[in-house]
C-alpha cells in the first residue's frame, strides 16, 4: 500500500522535471527571465484535457498538447521580440495573467472556474495506463526523453549560441548570430515541453482548473531551477527530487495539529533560504541571473 | 518465622496473579483505535474556513473522548485549496496512514481532485464544505454535509417572484466555481418565471464594482441577486446605494457577518437571504450548547457556518462507526440511512448522492439586526 504513496510522489517528480529542465532551458541556457511558463503548462492541460474528454486518442491529444504550446511560445517571442531582463519577465508574467483569464472567463470551453472533471487516463496502442504504476512508467519514459533532447541541445553548437547570447548578445550578433531567432526557437522548444507537462498533469490528476495554474504554481518551479543551479540539468533535476519530497517528509514530523499548517511551511522555507545561504548559485550553478 | 514468611510472599504473589488474570478477563474491552484523516486548506486564501472547521471537528472530538466505547484518531493533513497538493494529502492519508474514512475539503477543486482516488480505494469521503454541483455525481463513497448550492439558490429565487411579485432581476456573481454555479441556478430557476436581465462577474478580492453596477442600473432591474461573499458583497451593496441604485437585493447565506453591517450600514437595510438553520443566536438546545462548549474551548464565537459542519460530520462519522466498527461499506450504508440527525447544521439527511438538503429558512436585516424574515 505504501508504494501507491511514493509511485504518486514520482509521477509528480517526472511532470515536474519535465516542467523545470524546459524552464532551465529559457533561464539558465538562454538567459530569458521566462515567467510565463506555467501558462504553457495551463495550455497544455487544457488542450490535452478538452481533446481527449472529446474522444480525441492521447497520443494525439498528447502532442497536440506540446505543439499547441509550442505556436504559443512562437507567439510571445514575436511580441516579446525587444524586451530584455526585467522587461521581458513582466511581459510574461502578464502572459501568464492572461491565459489565466481565458481559462477562467471562456466558460463555454474551459467551464470557467468549475473545471474540467473526469479527464480520461490515457491509453497508447489499445494499452491503458489506468493503474499508477504504469502511469509512473509513462511518465518516467517521457521525462527521460525530454531529458535526453534538452541535453542533446544543449550540447550542440545551437545550445553554445544560446549561452552566448545569455553571457552577451551584442557580442553574438556582432558574430553574425540572429540572436532573435535563437531565443525564439529555445522559448517555443521551452514551450512544447512544457505543453506535454501539462498534458501529464491533466490525464494524472484527472481535474483540472484555473486555480491550478496561477502565478503561486509559478513559484515551486521557478524555486528549483534557481535552487538546482542556472544552466545545470543534473543539478535541476537533483532540486525537482528534493523540493518535491521535502513537503512530503515534512508530513512525518509530528507537529501539533493546531500549527501544522503554517508549521511546515514555515520549515519549508527556511531549509530554502539555508540552502541559498550556503549555496548561493543553487546546486551546481554554472553562471548568476543578473 | 522462615516458614512463614515464605508462605506469605507465594501468597501476595498469589494474589497478584489472580487480580492481574481478573483484570485480563473482565477489563472492559478495548475497542481498536480509528483513523479518520482530515483533509482542509490550513493554510492560505481559504485558511479562515479550514480552521474553522477544524475547531469544529476538534470539539467533537474532545467529547468523543469520554465516550468509552469509540476510540478514534484524527491525523489533519493541509490541502491549501490546491489540488495538487490535496492528492498528496490524500494519497499518505490512505496508502501510509491507511484511513479508510476521510472528513475533507472547503474548496471543491481540491474535493474534485480527490474524488478519483477514494472512489477507487473505497474510501469514504464527507466533505464539511465543498459547493461545487460536481460533486454530487463524483461518486459513491463520497457524501458532504453543507447545504447544496441548488438548495438555498432556489429557494431565495422562489421567494423572489412568489413573495416579492418580482420579473427582472440582476445578477452579480464572484467569478468563481461558487459564482458561476449559484448564477446558473438562479437563473434556470427565475426564468421559469421572470426575465433576468443582465449578469456581471467580479473577481474575488475585488473593491470597485462601479462599472458592474452601472451597467446594471442602465436595465433597471427591480432586484439584484448577489452570489458571493460578504467582504465583496457589502461593498457591492455600498456602492450601489452610492450610484441610486435603489432595488431590493438577495442573497445566500454568504452575506450574514458583522463586516456586512460595518461596511454597507443602512444601505444592508431589508436584505433578504438564506441561511442555514445554524444560528449562533438560536434558543434551540443543541446549538446554545455547541456554542457554549465553542465559547469556552476557543473564547470566541463559531463565526463560519463551518464549524458546525464539521462538528456534525466527525459525530455523524461516530455514530455509524459504533454501529459498524471499521466496516467501511457498512458505514456506507449506514451513511446513506442517516436520516433526520438533528445536527447542530440542521437536520442532516443524505439523499441517494449522499447530498444533504438542510432546511434553510430566509433572513433580513432590520435595525442593524439579522433577524428571520417574516412572511405576510
């Protein structure tokens, strides 16, 4: 019975190292303040959701999910195409209010704030991933691929001009880099993943709605790509593991049921704030967000 | 002498075996210890209504204590209105802790969220809080004792056009699962009758409703139904009184607090709304004691409506577990049995969805008082 506890716990560390490796992406590698990525997550789940509640199979609905996400991320490059640092975070952040509000007041297709209930579980090639045990293998193997993609990237020499251009853009396009189609593919690649994300999300929890894609989901995620150290995925991945467990261990301290809210948190964040106290770069941070 | 002293101590010995055998065969028997997990926001935009809750199925709990024959542990877990972190909750709850009854949820997103699971692990699920009509078909094993939206909204629509002879009503509504439910209702039962003339949303944490409530005066309706809180609606009130927009104005059970007083004044004057049979202030028994007991165990009053719920839930719970012990199906089956529980909610019946429809009786607001209105 115990193990239905920790399958649950590393179906969310897979969705979530999916979601904070692609962030790392746009942050770390390519040095864009990307505050809008839980809105592809939202766009993601909401188009995984509403295909398959309309018998679309996963597998469609699944890329559809990363894909659609993906035009998305194309889209706020062109409109986010002069904004730099600060600027840039704000305008995504406000990407991330307004897809929120579609979400929220485009009732005849999102059903607004009452959500979408009763997402089927997905299922590839007349196999149903019913069970959480085969939803975790699902879920393992896609974050593995995705893994494997954002490292092939970068590594490649597109990765090296996306740290280029973090590290100094003028210099690269002095290079003859067209440095705005660079951050325009890593944003959209960003994006796709986090689509797919949220298609997981979507078919895993089975409910879906605005609530769960505001700027407060926003943090934990941008917590541990800061935490793990910009431009390292190891080191993400090592934060999505601890960031995700550390809640759930916090569970087993035996704290008085009247504080055991606030308690937790409060421990929470103070084992955040030691972490940044001692490792001031995250894990295995290569460079600092300026 | 050596003898003696011998005999004595196989004596004393003696007898302490046989008292300790005594004590084995007729100690009155202890009944197994059960878990029953607690799933609430205590923590949060929502924490005011989880605590409250809490400090109800606390007290419930403390007398339960006395009670010999029932022997129940609470483990709480914090779900933050978040539904992500509500399946966690649940999910240690039932595969660590191994509860096989869970009291749970304020916010009906995170009650959604659970729904699937304790379905599957036939779990039985009593929420003190969530709204959402969703619920009500999420499953078998899963029951709630707060009013259903539907109950009160179409009361207060009835009393509209029946008692108040009214056709054109606004409506205002927060823009939220509750919002958009309580407006749907209300309007599918008002337009059997009247004609409902305009709709507008605002967001929760909203202060300026202007633009709203003139949109609505340009409709003239004859009244404004408002589904949300007290803190927005007593400013909505406000300001409408402020722009001339003199109606008559309705409203649920959200509205009744002394913020409404302090914030729209004379202008909360004649409000009509719904409200559970739950009164601090009722003469009736059982209330005037849990509120005693509240009074002296927390030194305030039980403000939500909440409190009660969860108090009533957790000694629902108790009942059915002394009749079945930790048989969940039986529980179950009890549960859908309960019938008229004088409740300190109101009368508490689950219906075959496992719903309850409380009674509701209709207040206003005379001289500064909330007060139960009196139909001509």
């Amino acid at each position: 019975m115990i193990e239905a506890y920790f399958i649950h716990l590393l179906i969310l560390i897979g969705i979530y190292i999916i979601l904070a490796i692609s962030l790392q992406l746009t942050i770390g590698f390519t040095g864009l303040l990307n505050l809008g990525h839980i809105a592809f997550f939202a766009i993601g789940a909401y188009t995984a959701a509403l295909l398959t509640l309309n018998g679309t199979p996963f597998i469609i609905a699944f890329l559809l999910a990363g894909i659609f996400a993906m035009i998305f991320g194309f889209l706020l490059s062109f409109l986010t195409k002069k904004l730099k640092g600060d600027y840039l975070a704000l305008a995504t952040l406000a990407f991330t209010f307004v897809i929120y509000s579609i979400a929220l007041n485009w009732t005849g297709l999102t059903r607004g704030p009452l959500g979408l209930p009763g997402i089927p579980k997905p299922s590839l090639f007349g196999f149903g991933f019913s069970s959480n045990f085969s939803f975790l293998i699902l879920t393992l193997i896609i974050a593995l691929i995705s893994y494997f993609i954002i490292k092939k990237i970068v590594n490649s020499p597109f990765g090296k001009v996306l740290e280029a251009i973090r590290d100094d853009e003028l210099a690269t396009k002095v290079l003859g880099k067209n440095t705005f189609k660079m951050k325009s593919y890593a944003l959209a690649i960003s994006a796709f993943f986090a689509g797919i994300a949220g298609s997981l999300y979507a078919h895993y929890i089975t409910f879906i709605d605005p609530s769960s894609f505001t700027l407060l989901q926003l943090i934990p995620i941008l917590v541990i790509v800061i935490v793990g150290g910009l431009a390292s995925l190891k080191g993400t991945i090592i934060a999505t593991i601890v960031l995700i467990l550390l809640p759930e261990l916090l569970r087993f301290v035996g704290f008085p049921s009247s504080v055991v809210g606030p308690a937790r948190q409060i421990l929470y964040a103070l084992i955040l704030i030691l972490i940044l106290i001692y490792k001031p770069k995250g894990f295995y941070g290569k460079v600092e967000l300026e | 002498m050596m003898k003696n002293k011998q005999f004595g101590m196989v004596l004393t010995f003696l007898i302490i075996v046989i008292l300790v055998i005594n004590l084995i065969i007729f100690m009155p028997k202890q009944k197994e210890e059960i878990k029953i997990g607690v799933i609430l926001p205590l923590s949060g935009n929502a924490a005011v209504y989880g605590v409250s809750a809490k400090e109800g199925i606390d007290l419930a709990l403390e007398e339960l204590s006395t009670d010999e024959s029932i022997k129940i542990k609470l483990i709480y877990e914090d779900s933050q209105c978040n539904s992500e972190k509500a399946v966690s909750a649940a999910r240690k709850l039932i595969n660590v802790n191994k509860v096989k009854i869970i009291i749970g949820h304020i916010c009906s997103n995170a009650a959604m969220a659970v729904a699937p699971i304790v379905e599957e692990n036939k779990v039985i699920l009593l929420s003190p809080g969530a709204s959402s009509t969703d619920l009500t078909n999420a499953g078998d094993y899963i029951f709630r004792n707060r009013q259903t939206i539907s109950g009160e909204v179409s009361k207060i629509a009835e009393i509209a056009y029946k008692k108040f002879d009214i056709n054109k009503v606004a409506i205002i509504y927060v823009n939220n699962e509750y919002g958009v439910n309580a407006k749907g209702i209300f309007k599918t039962e008002f337009e059997e009758e009247g004609q409902i003339v305009s709709t507008e949303a605002y967001e929760q944490d909203a202060t300026d409703f202007k633009t709203q409530l003139t949109k609505i005066k340009q409709q003239e309706p004859e009244a404004i139904f408002l589904a949300g809180y007290i803190k927005e609606s007593a400013i909505i009130i406000k300001q409408a009184t402020e722009l001339g927009l003199e109606t008559q104005f309705f409203s649920t059970l959200g509205i009744e607090g002394q913020e409404l007083l302090d914030t729209a004044g004379e202008s909360a004057e004649g409000i009509i709304y719904t409200a559970p049979m739950f009164d601090v202030k009722s003469d009736e028994r059982i209330i005037k004691e849990f509120v005693n007991k509240y009074k002296i165990k927390y030194e305030k009053e039980p403000t939500y409506v909440f409190a009660a719920n969860g108090y009533d839930a957790l000694k629902i719970l108790a009942l059915n577990i002394k009749k079945c012990d930790t048989n969940t199906e039986c529980i179950k089956k009890e549960l859908y049995n309960t019938k008229n529980y004088p409740g300190v909610s109101g009368t508490t019946t689950f219906d075959e969805n496992g719903d309850v429809n409380k009674p509701v009786m209709i207040k206003t607001v005379k001289n500064g008082q909330f007060v139960p209105y009196e139909t001509k």
